[in-house]
C-alpha cells in the first residue's frame, strides 16, 4: 500500500501537468469572458470600451440566434437517431460469422479516421453536387430531376455527412458490447420458442442499454460544436437555415470582426453545452451505475 510519503510524491510530480492543463483551459476562457464585455470590433482598433452585459443582450435577441438553437438540437438529435439505429444494425450484422469479417470491420471503422473537412468535401463534390455528383447522375438513370441537397434541405445535408462520420464510432462500441452477450440466454430463448424479434427486444437490447448510453453522451458533447462541415459544404446558409450555435459565434467574430459579441456567444455557447451535459448525465447516465 501507498505509504503518506509516497502518495506526496506522486502529487507533486504530476502537479505540473495539472497546472498546465488548467492554465491551456481557464487563461482562454478567462479571456473570452473579459471579451464578451466590452465593445471591440477589429475593425475599429483601439475604441474598446466596456459596455457590461449589452454583448450577451444583442447576440440572445438576436433571430438568428433562436434558429441556430434549433438547428444545433436538430442536428445533434438527428445524427443521434441515425447512428444509434444504424449503429445497432451494423453492430447485428457485422457479429454474423461471415468470411472475412476482421477486413469487414476494418472498412466499417475507417470513416471514422477521415478528417471532417476531407469527408465534407467529398460528399459535396462526388455525391451532392446537383450536375456531376453520383446522386444526380443516379436520379437521372431513373428519370428524375437532379436534386441540390445543399441548397433544398442543407440542415439534412449536414445530418447524413456527420452521421457518416460518426456510425463507425456508433458500430464499434456497440459491436464490443454485443460480443459480450451471453450466447447461452440467446440459445435458451430460441430453444423456448423465442423469434428473432422477441430475442433482439427482451434480451439484445437490454443488453446493448449501457452501451447506447455511452454512445449518447460521447457523441452529443462532439455534436453541439460541429463546425467544419458546415464551413466547407453550406456556409451556414441559405441565410440561415444551417447555421448552429458555433458557426454563429464564428461568423460573429471572424466574418462580422465583433470580437465582443462573438466573445459573448461563445459563452452562452459554453453554458449551453454544460446545460445539455448536465441533463444527459442525470436523465441517461444512471444506466452506467446499474
């Protein structure tokens, strides 16, 4: 056992990193909030001012403001359903024993290693683009007018490119916990007269519970700042119909240069995601103590 003095010890050496991982995270947050009170446009160098609470005022009565919320919650709430659902259903299939199922996995997992501009891209070259994109030339085959997924439905655009994304994460965990099921209880069931779907609702999905919830909570932290594929396929637009919370504050700062407000949207931003945190944690993560 760990005797006083070493326990001393072993705080001091790995104090250091602590503190510095505290300074890389307050220092900027610190420094945000001083921003998010005063008037500073970088167009305007030298004329800050302290203006108080003002910033926050402007960026939450802001229209755009209420539909970027909505759009972070549709966004986040639609690559949930998409991954939990089709993570499941890879997760059943890829557990078959079939050949070659170790490269199977391989090539399940991989998108997952793609950097989110690179796969926004190609989604919006190669597949979405309303003239040469595999989609259009899909439609044509069948007679159908070529649809421009980016400009007609951007927010679902942006739902199937992260979805992509995120469904081999999704499939992976829930694959580990689905090798973990008792093969036994399965086998009585189905000895019992259990069908497929009685087995997979009473015994599969019960089981995969704390794996789903851990899906849940991981992906839902990533999802509220989704940024890049935003940026790289719809600019937020058209006007602002997928726009979330964090391509507002960019455009806030970086396309309108007021440091303030933008300052003060990504604090609202931060509580906001903390808010989201909390409520998940409570409502879904009691699955992990069972």
């Amino acid at each position: 056992m760990a005797t006083e003095h070493s326990k001393t010890a072993a705080r001091f050496m790995i104090s250091p990193a602590v503190l510095l991982l505290l300074g890389w995270m307050i220092v900027p947050l610190a420094m945000t909030i001083y921003f998010s009170f005063l008037s500073y446009n970088l167009l305007s160098p030298g004329t800050e001012k302290f203006i108080g609470f003002l910033n926050y005022e402007f960026f939450l009565t802001d229209p755009a403001f209420i539909e970027a919320m909505i759009n972070t919650f549709l966004l986040v709430g639609g690559v949930l359903l998409i991954t939990v659902i089709g993570g499941i259903a890879v997760a059943l299939l890829v557990d078959q024993p079939i050949w070659g199922q170790g490269i199977v996995r391989i090539l399940i997992i991989a998108p997952f290693f793609i950097m989110p501009t690179v796969s926004a891209l190609v989604w919006k070259n190669m597949f979405m683009n309303p003239v040469n994109g595999l989609f259009a030339h899909a439609a044509k085959l069948i007679g159908l007018p070529p649809f421009d997924f980016l400009s007609q439905a951007p927010l679902m655009s942006i739902i199937l490119i992260v979805s992509w994304q995120w469904l081999p994460f999704s499939a992976l965990i829930l694959i580990t916990a689905l090798q973990s099921l008792d093969q036994e209880q399965l086998e009585a069931a189905e000895m019992d007269g259990a069908g497929a779907v009685s087995r997979f609702v009473y015994i599969v999905l019960p089981h995969l519970a704390r794996a789903i919830t851990v899906v849940i909570l991981i992906q839902t932290i990533f999802l509220l700042s989704v940024f890049a594929e935003i940026l790289v396929t719809t600019n937020g637009g058209p006007g602002n119909a997928s726009t979330n919370i964090t391509y507002l504050v960019y455009a806030q700062s970086l396309l309108q240069f007021d440091v303030g407000g933008g300052s003060a949207g990504g604090i609202v931003a931060v509580i906001l995601a903390n808010i989201v945190a909390i409520f998940l944690m409570r409502m879904i993560g009691k699955n992990l103590e069972t």
